[in-house]
C-alpha cells in the first residue's frame, strides 16, 4: 500500500473524529470507526478515559486489532491518546497528550520522529507554547463546556479570534469542545478552519450523514479564501 505522509495533510484536515470509548461499546469499535470514516473525518483518535496503558493495548489488539488497518485503508491517520507508549508499540500515526504529559522530547524519545504529535491546549498561552515548542497540531478548548470532558470551564470564541491572529493558518489548530451543528457557522466566524466533534457525531442518528453535512460546511467555508 503507498506509503502516506499523513503529517503533510494535517494542515489540509477540517474534521477530527474521536471514537471516544465514553460513547461507544467495545463491541461497536469498528463499526462507528467505519462510519466516522465513510462521513469523511480527515483525523481519527481513538479516546479511552478510564483505561489505562494495558487497556487501551488491548482494545487495539484484542478488541478491534484492525482498527488501524481500517483507518490505512481509507488513508486516514489513527492517532492514539494519552499513551505513547501504546501508540508506538501498535505503530499508530500519531499520540495526543495533554498539558500534564510532559513536553514534546520526553514523548517524541518514545515515539521518534515520525510520528504525529498532539498537544491539548486551554488557553492562548498555552496554544502559542505548543506551537513554538514543536508539536504537529493543537487541540483548542474546550470552546464550550461539554459533557465529555466535566469540570472544564468554556474557553469562548473570542480566544478563537484571538489565536487567529497569532498563529499561521497553515497551521493546524483544531477548536474542541461544545461544537454541534447548531453553532458550527458561529465558530468558523470566529476563525475557526479545523474543529473536533465528538458526541455531536457519536449521538447522531445517522453518522456518516451527519459527518458528510459538517465536512460539506466547513468545506465550502468561504472565510478561507480571505487568507
Ligand atoms: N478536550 C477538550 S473538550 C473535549 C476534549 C477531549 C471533548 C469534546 O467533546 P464534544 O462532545 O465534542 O464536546
Ligand atoms: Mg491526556
């Protein structure tokens, strides 16, 4: 199979799919993996709060061992979270850490230098640290507060506005946190060019209906063409 650069087209990538074990069964992996990928997600990381390193080795070896196969097979990369460890023992594409998991070296002495890095971020500052230090994208929020990630206060879409002006657009920066269909225009107009959706995909009736009208949107966003 060719071989893809996926950290090339991060920059290009609109939609960040979670497959985030908080809403979906063991037994239903695959199947919301492969309707988050037919609905079009540039980006899938599979989320699994609540396990830890043996437990997510084991949903990727045991539970839904071709998770990464499938992920390859529609040319997307399978990023892995918390655990650089588990990312390269399967040799995922990527890992995503949060603020409290160290810097990029100590994870990146792991992983190598292939590999997709990560970064959380919850404020300004901590997004320009993460770009400077030398991460591949950033997550951004939570915009809005969510019920997938409790206890995190929303972050606003004026510290949207205010990262756009400060970070290249090529950069990848992908806005998280409370994003439904409903407020998706509202966030592009803050600045938003990349965003992840998590339970509004995963709690939608029809996924990869739901993907395809949220990927057309951001898309056929018009804002991008003033940069
Ligand atoms: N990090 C910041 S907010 C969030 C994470 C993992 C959860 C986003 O989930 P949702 O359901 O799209 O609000
Ligand atoms: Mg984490």
């Amino acid at each position: 199979m060719e071989i893809v650069d996926y950290r090339a087209h991060l920059s290009e990538a609109k939609l960040y799919g979670i497959l985030d074990m908080g809403y979906v069964a063991e037994g239903e992996m695959l199947q919301v993996a492969e309707q988050l990928l037919v609905g079009g997600v540039d980006v899938l990381q599979l989320r699994a709060k609540g396990y830890d390193e043996a437990g997510v080795l084991r949903l990727l070896t045991e539970v839904a061992p071709s998770l990464l196969e499938l992920c390859r097979t529609h040319q997307i990369p399978l990023i892995i979270n918390d655990f650089p460890k588990v990312a390269a023992a399967v040799r995922a594409d990527g890992v995503h850490i949060g603020q409290d998991d160290g810097n990029l070296a100590s994870v990146r002495r792991i992983v190598g230098e292939d590999m997709i890095v990560g970064r959380s971020t919850h404020s300004v500052d901590q997004a320009i640290a993460a770009v400077d230090e030398g991460f591949d994208y950033i997550g951004f929020g939570p915009l809005f507060p969510t019920p997938t990630k409790k206890g995190r206060p929303g972050i606003g879409l004026d510290a949207v506005s205010e990262l756009n002006t400060m970070v290249d657009p090529a950069f990848p920066v992908f806005c998280i946190g409370g994003v439904v269909f409903e407020n998706l225009e509202l966030i592009l107009d803050s600045g938003a060019k990349r965003v992840v959706i998590v339970s509004a995909l995963l709690q939608s009736e029809d996924l990869p209906v739901a993907a395809r009208g949220v990927k057309k949107i951001l898309e056929g966003n018009p804002r991008q063409s003033k940069h």
